[in-house]
C-alpha cells in the first residue's frame, strides 16, 4: 500500500516528531543544539511557521507549530533537516543519512490537545530521567512559558494567552500544569498521532478537517491490519 502524503494544513498546529536514523545521536554538545535552534529560527520566520513549543533531545525533537500556509511547514522541515545534516555531518567527520526518513506529523484541535501537547513537548527531559523539573532543560521551550528567559523562536498561541490575563499568571499555570503532568493515555494520543500521522481531535473537528484536504485524515474502520510505529 502506497503511504499517504503528510497532512499539511495551514492555520492549525501541527505536532512534529523526527528522530535520528537508526535512532542515533544527532545533537552531541551545546553546539549542536544551539547550531539546530538558529536554523529553526532562521527558516520558521522564513516560511512564516509559527513555533508555540520545542525540545531537542540527544537522538530526536519535537515541534509544536502553526504554519501559515501548505508549503510553510514541509519547506522549513527541508530546509532546517538539510542544512543542520550538511553542518553535523562536516563538524563530526561523518557521511551518510543523518535522520530516519521524513519526519513524522499530525494536526491537533487547539481547544483540546495544544496545551497538553505543549506540556508533552516540554516534559519529554523529565520523562526521560534527564532533569527533575522541565525548566532545568536548557534546550526545550519550558524556561520561556516559565518566565525564566525570553526565545526568539517562541510565538504564544491563543490557548496559551488564554491561561491568565497577567504573564505571571499565564506562567503560573503553565507551570502546574507540568508539575501536574499528563495522563498516560493523553500522552500515547499525543506521540501516536504525530506518529501514524492521522488528525486528533474530536468527530466534529475532524469532520470539519475532512471537508479541507481529499487526503484521509483520520484511520480507516479495523479490518486488515496495519501497522504503525511506537514512540518509546
């Protein structure tokens, strides 16, 4: 069976994972991780991709964005995976695939999923026994929504405005919700989605989604079997 195109659509946020091939290590030291981010700030702007979360993690990353049109995000994906391969590649005296395939998305209903996504995103350190708390991590977006120091690369988006009317406020929310974590199940929805690549959201969001893009968005009705990728 032919796989299905990534789904791209503009004005909704967009949940971005992509991993190192063979789920090697892809960011060594802080100069990796600061040469990743000031691609991802040069090419975010550049194709008018709005970046709400991130975290780069030794052997893969997460985005959370909005992108401003069909092309903005696959362009930015192209451009930042293309050139951070070419300068790690030269930098570590390696050739060869850097990163395992196309990078893997999904399309998230804001009302529900993009905070918790954003808590996902930025909890993937503690999750994975790095740091005891999200803003200890020095290269994820946790510090900025914490009001601990400013990133260029972050835009707010309305839910995230919408946790308080005072940035104090809007932190201090943020900040238990970390602290509070997510379920387990919210979390499988979160990585699963952006894995399989299928919209998540409620019926009548995807319904609305549907009607946007003759792509199929969400998975078809059990019957053959098919397989999909966990996130470990």
């Amino acid at each position: 069976m032919a796989r299905l195109p990534r789904l791209t659509l503009p004005q909704h946020p967009h949940h971005v994972i992509q991993r190192g091939n063979n789920r090697q290590v892809v960011f060594t030291d802080a100069e990796d991780f600061e040469k990743f981010l000031a691609l991802l700030a040069e090419h975010s702007v550049k194709n008018q991709v709005q970046v709400h979360a991130y975290v780069a993690m030794p052997n893969h990353f997460h985005l959370l964005v909005t992108p401003a049109s069909e092309e903005g995000l696959p362009k930015m994906m192209q451009s930042v995976g293309r050139a951070y391969a070419q300068y790690f590649n030269k930098r570590h005296q390696r050739t060869g695939t850097l990163w395992e395939g196309r990078y893997r998305a999904t399309v998230l209903e804001a009302q529900t999923y993009l905070l918790p996504c954003m808590a996902f995103i930025d909890s993937n350190p503690v999750r994975s026994g790095m740091v005891a708390q999200a803003a200890d991590y020095p290269w994820s977006s946790a510090a900025h929504w914490l009001g601990l120091r400013h990133d260029r690369i972050l835009s707010p988006h309305a839910a995230y405005w919408a946790l308080g009317n005072t940035p104090f406020a809007r932190e201090a929310a943020y900040a238990s919700m970390l602290q509070e974590g997510q379920s387990q199940q919210v979390e499988r929805l979160l990585a699963d989605a952006a894995l399989s690549g299928w919209a998540l959201g409620s019926p009548e969001f995807v319904q609305g989604l549907q009607q946007q893009t003759p792509r199929r968005i969400i998975k078809s009705k059990p019957g053959r079997p098919r397989k999909t990728p966990v996130e470990n």
